[in-house]
C-alpha cells in the first residue's frame, strides 16, 4: 500500500512538472509581431502614431531615431498589445512637422508593410 501510494506521488508531481515546463518552453517560443514600415516620401518620418480602431488618443510608436525618405524599417509591437484588436491607424509625423492622413491597417495580415506616400 505505501509503495503505491509514493508512486502515484511521484506520478502526479513528474505530470505538474512535464505541464509546468511544456507551458515555459511554449510562452519563450511565442513569435513577436513584426511589421514594416516604408517611407515612400522626400522627408524622414520622426514619429508614428498609433491608436487602435475604436479608440480615440493616440501614442506614440517606438521608431528610434526615425525612418529616413525612402528607407524600410521593421518593426516589433510591445508585448502589451498582444491582446489587441487587429485594425489599427496610422500616421507619420515628418522632419518638416506635417502630419500624414491617418490611415487603418489589419495587423493580422501577414507580411504587412505600411507605406506611406
């Protein structure tokens, strides 16, 4: 009796840690959600704005130091958005301080490039 009851145990905590470390080595293997942006323009884009489809305040996405005139340059999402909608607006703010024309993206697209003319 005590021999079964140890090995059910041993059992129970092999299967918690096989599920444990299954669930740590999927969570690492997640794929970031990457995009490009093309700048299809004269000026070099110093900021690009985003806010989700249904929302009104925009922030501000990460581009580093810009995206020269006709450069292309990938982008990553924060993590905090992996949760989101897929139809998001953008628009570029220039080194001359124009704005684009907001435009809608579907991020679930695969391979997707915002270009902005």
């Amino acid at each position: 009796m005590k021999f079964q009851s140890n090995f059910r145990k041993i059992t129970l905590l092999t299967l918690a840690f096989a599920l444990l470390s299954f669930g740590i080595a999927n969570a690492r293997t997640l794929p970031d959600y990457k995009f490009k942006i093309h700048n299809n323009t004269k000026n070099a884009i110093k900021k690009v704005l985003v806010r989700e489809d249904g929302s009104n305040e925009w922030g501000q996405f990460d581009i580093g130091d810009g995206i020269p005139a006709g450069a292309t340059e990938e982008m990553v999402w924060d993590k905090s958005t992996d949760n989101g909608k897929c139809h998001w607006f953008f628009k570029a703010v220039f080194d001359n301080g124009e704005e684009s024309e907001a435009v809608k993206f579907d991020f679930c697209e695969k391979d997707l490039v915002v270009e902005f003319d």
